[in-house]
C-alpha cells in the first residue's frame, strides 16, 4: 500500500485489514458485491480498528480533529459495537505485547498489579511513552506525565477502579488499610 511506502508508516498487522477493505471497496465501486453480509462486518470491523490505530498512533491525532469527515456520533455508533469493540481491544492488547510495551499500573504486591484506566474512557490501556507522557491506546488521549492523569480524572474513574479491583482482593486491601506503625499505639 502506499501509505507504507510512501509515508515510511509500519501498519503492523493492520496491513492485512486496510488491504482487504481496498479490494472489498473496489469491487462495490467497480463490479457488483457478491460478499456474505457476515464477511462485510468482519472487514469493517477489522478496518475500523486498523483507521483507530493510524489516527491515534501513526499520525498522533484525535478523530475530533476530522469532524468534517466523521462526525463523532459515527464514531461512537462504531464503539457501541459490540464486535468491533471486542477486537479493538484485542488489537491494542496484541499492539501493547508485540510492542513490549508495558501499561501504566498500581503495583500491589510482588508482581501483582492493577492497570489503571484512562480519566476520559475509562479503558485500561495506558502506556507511559518518552519522557513520563503517558497515552491512551485505546481513546489516543495524551498526558504529559503520571499526575495529570489525577488531576483529568474528575468523574472519579480512577479511585472507583481502584477501589472495586483492589475489594476483590480483601486480604491485600485489609493489608493497605492497616499500617502496623499507626496500630502499635
């Protein structure tokens, strides 16, 4: 594809993806469409993920900055998706491993850890990137370092998680809440 030679962009695995949604376009605009409407959806989907990572990762842009080509109800009629949801996140866990990328994380215990989430979608694919940034796989959301993450988080999205993830782990929460020096008194 062009954008990869051209433009030097390593599409990873999205390459596939965009290369199918071109001949799957070509044969709509130049022949009749013969496709099962299950195998449409799996190229949509596949293609909405691999546009995701382009926008947010290959060019480091916002879809709000392409408002006069997708309007964001679009976008968030494809993220209501439930499928393209799911591989979405696939996608960005397999871009995360394949990367040795490591995401921005509470450590609890001896390799024990709860990701945080994200203050503006609330996914848990946060990555700390050069110089303490910090970015969000998932929605593409930049910080500038570890606590603007606090400061943006005014719905409460990262001590709700928090909270909920670490009652799960009674035995460990009753160890945080118990500080052996304040109970020697």
């Amino acid at each position: 594809m062009r954008v990869r030679n051209i433009c030097d962009i390593d599409l990873l695995k999205y390459h596939g993806a965009l290369v199918n949604l071109a001949d799957t376009r070509n044969k709509i605009q130049h022949y009749e469409v013969n496709e099962e409407a299950e195998v449409l959806i799996a190229t949509i989907i596949s293609a909405f993920s691999a546009i995701e990572h382009l926008v947010y990762h290959a060019l480091n842009e916002r879809f709000e900055n392409f408002e006069s080509i997708i309007a964001p109800e679009q976008i968030t009629t494809l993220h209501e998706d439930k499928e393209a949801y799911i591989k979405r996140k696939k996608d960005i866990s397999d871009d995360i491993c394949s990367q040795n990328l490591s995401k921005v994380s509470f450590s609890y215990s001896a390799n024990k850890n709860i990701s945080i989430p994200c203050p503006k979608c609330a996914e848990t694919f946060l990555i700390q990137t050069q110089n303490d940034a910090v970015k969000c796989y998932y929605c593409g959301t930049q910080y500038q370092n570890l606590q603007e993450i606090y400061l943006k988080d005014k719905n409460c999205i990262i001590s709700d998680t928090m909270e909920r993830e670490l009652g799960k782990r009674k035995t460990i929460l009753k160890e945080l809440l118990e500080c052996p020096e304040i109970n020697a008194f």
